[in-house]
C-alpha cells in the first residue's frame, strides 16, 4: 500500500517538473481552434482554480482524450473523490454531466447571463437606430 502512495506522489511530481519544463503550447492550440465557441470563457489550468469556482457559472469543457469541445451548463456543484476534482454541470433538459478536472480543459465562464443580455440589448440598439433612421414603417 505504501508503495502505490510512494509511485502516485512521484508521478504527480514528474508531471508538476514536465509541465514547469515544457509550456502546454497545445492547449493555445485548442482554444484557437475552438475560439468562437470559447470567446467569453476563461481556461481554468488549475485544479486550485477549479476548486474555488463560483457555481451557478456556465462551464464548456475539452475531452483530452478525443479532443472534441463539450458544451457544457451550469455549474451546481463541485467535489472530491479519490483525490480527483469533480464539477456536476446541469444541462438546459434537465440532465446532470459529472465533469472530472484530470480528464478534460475546463473553461469558465461566470456571469453568461449579463453577456446575452448585452448582445440582445446591443442587438435591440441596433434595430432601433434603424426605425430612427427610417428604414422600418411604424404602423
């Protein structure tokens, strides 16, 4: 038993040296890649900054397995279990996603709402401007 604690201690320390060592270009990579559906989130690269997240903030992930973006919910919970971070999201039907730190990219995103109702207000200011200028009959 001891031995397992040892090797599971000494591999987080290589993994803390390689990431110190070599800087994670591939994860700019994947936000580029998926930069339109990741424009108001912020990347959480740390299972620190993971932990402390506000719920109730909108949460996409990146699978590091497939690489494929998921698209998340709202974040209602977060959790330790077996020495791993998890972050429960509950999808706009109603589902629940159990969302573990280790095998995905988080990306946060904490006030969405104001960020919609901004682009409606903005989108509503633009149609107005239009009306006052004429291009639409009032009836």
């Amino acid at each position: 038993m001891t031995d397992k604690i040892f090797l599971n201690d000494r591999l987080k320390e290589i993994d803390i040296l390689v990431d110190n060592l070599i800087p994670n270009d591939y994860i700019n990579k994947l936000i580029e890649k998926y930069s339109d559906d990741l424009k108001y989130y912020s990347y959480i690269n740390s299972v620190n900054d993971f932990s402390i997240l506000r719920l109730k903030g909108s949460m996409k992930y990146i699978n590091k397995y497939d690489k494929k973006i998921r698209y998340g919910g709202l974040l209602i919970k977060i959790y330790q279990k077996n020495n791993k971070w998890y972050g429960v999201i509950k999808k706009s039907n109603g589902n629940k996603n159990y969302v573990c730190f280790d095998t995905n990219y988080i990306f946060y995103c904490e006030n969405i709402g104001e960020i919609n109702n901004k682009n409606f207000r903005d989108g509503l200011e633009y149609f107005i401007s239009d009306i006052n200028k004429g291009e639409y009959d009032l009836i």
